[in-house]
C-alpha cells in the first residue's frame, strides 16, 4: 500500500508541474484539477473536442465513444484527444485518422494527413502513412503524414519503421526519451540510400505525453529518470 501511495503523490506531482508547463490553451486545466483530486481516469471516447471536430464527417461531442472504422478529422485551429481501450491519442489542427479493428478495440491507424500523439498500451498496432509503415506495442510516438515524407519520432519504447514503397527499407528503433526520431520519405526520385534518416525532435512535449498518459491511468518511463525534459 505505501509503495502505491508514492507512486500516486509522485504521479500527480509530476502531472501537475505538465498541465501548468502546457496552460489551459493546449489542453484543459480540468485534467490538472482531476489530477490534483486523485479522480480515476476518464471513460473511453472523445474526452476534449476543440474548433471543428468530426467522427465519420458529423460534428462530434465530448464523449462520443471512438470505434474501430471511425474517421477523425480536425479542422483549422482545432484539435481532438480521445481515448480508446487502454489507448489515449492527441491529434492537431488539420488531421484526419482512418482507424480499424474489431469490437472497441484499435489496430491499425492510418494518418491520411496530420500530426498524431499517441500513447499506447500492449498489444501490437500498425500506423501507416503514404511513406511508412509502422509496428509498435506499448509505445509512446508522435508522427506527422505529408504527401513525401513521415516524421516519426518514437519517444520511448520499441517501433519497427519500414518504407511504404520500398519494404526491403526498415529499421527497428527502441527509445527511452525521444533518442531516435526519422523521416521517411516517399517519391520516385529519393535516392534509396536516403529514404529512412535521422531527424531532430520537433512538434510534441513531454507535458503532452504525461497527460496522455494520465488518461489511461499511467505515467511516462522518463517520468522517474531525471533526465531533462522536451
């Protein structure tokens, strides 16, 4: 019991130090004031609908339940956090995700167009984009789809990164804080040799993680390393 105690005091410590980093602009102070109440985690669905937020082209409402085959889309100046099982997402202005299935359980992603921030339980998934595809369990990873060119920045965890066009292009990438972020880019005139590289670390905090991962009930593993945070 004591042993769970700490864990709570030091998980709330460090989530509320991430909603007063982020401020009430980039996700609600109602977390950070469920956090600090020790609430338990919010059920399933869309938990913050900000601007134009769309399920399968219909204007969506806080706590719309998210299933397998559902499309989220985001318009200008808006963005969407749902929960999904033990899965909770961040998608941001101008993003539409394709997702598929089975009962009330995701597998499979494809970011059509956007920036995606998703925090993950066990059990394999898939992500894809136009470039990539990618195998992750487990993880925490932030990725941005254009028309050319995947960013992926695994922030902690185990992801296999392949090339859409050229499968035999792949690489296995395990993080503990944002070590290894890629492009991987698409387009028939990219040299093959320069199709998966190295990228810097862009778009996404460790705030935004931390309060993800308050949503499902759990903290980040860079939470109790010390390192210095994004």
């Amino acid at each position: 019991m004591a042993a769970q105690l700490h864990f709570d005091g030091s998980r709330r410590r460090w989530l509320l130090r991430a909603a007063a980093t982020l401020g009430v602009s980039a996700l609600p102070f109602a977390i950070g004031r469920a956090l600090a109440a020790g609430e338990r985690p919010p059920a399933p669905g869309l938990y913050r609908a900000e601007g134009d937020v769309r399920i399968n082209g219909r204007a969506a409402k806080q706590g719309q339940l998210v299933r397998p085959g559902d499309a989220i889309e985001t318009g200008a100046g808006s963005q969407a956090v749902f929960i999904v099982g033990r899965d909770a997402y961040l998608l941001r202005a101008g993003g539409r995700v394709e997702t598929s299935g089975s009962e009330l359980l995701v597998d499979t992603l494809r970011i059509v167009t956007g920036k995606l921030l998703s925090v993950l339980g066990p059990g394999a998934k898939r992500i894809e984009t136009r470039t990539a595809t990618i195998g992750i369990r487990g993880t925490g990873i932030y990725i941005e789809a254009e028309p050319e060119r995947t960013y992926v920045c695994t922030c902690y965890g185990t992801a296999e990164l392949q090339s859409s066009q050229r499968p035999e292009i792949r690489e296995t990438v395990t993080t503990k804080h944002h070590e290894q972020p890629r492009y991987i880019y698409g387009g028939a005139s990219m040299p093959v040799a320069q199709m998966m590289g190295k990228a810097p670390v862009i778009n996404h905090t460790d705030a935004e993680l931390i309060l993800l991962e308050s949503l499902v009930g759990r903290k980040p593993p860079f939470v109790d390393s010390g390192g210095p945070p994004y």
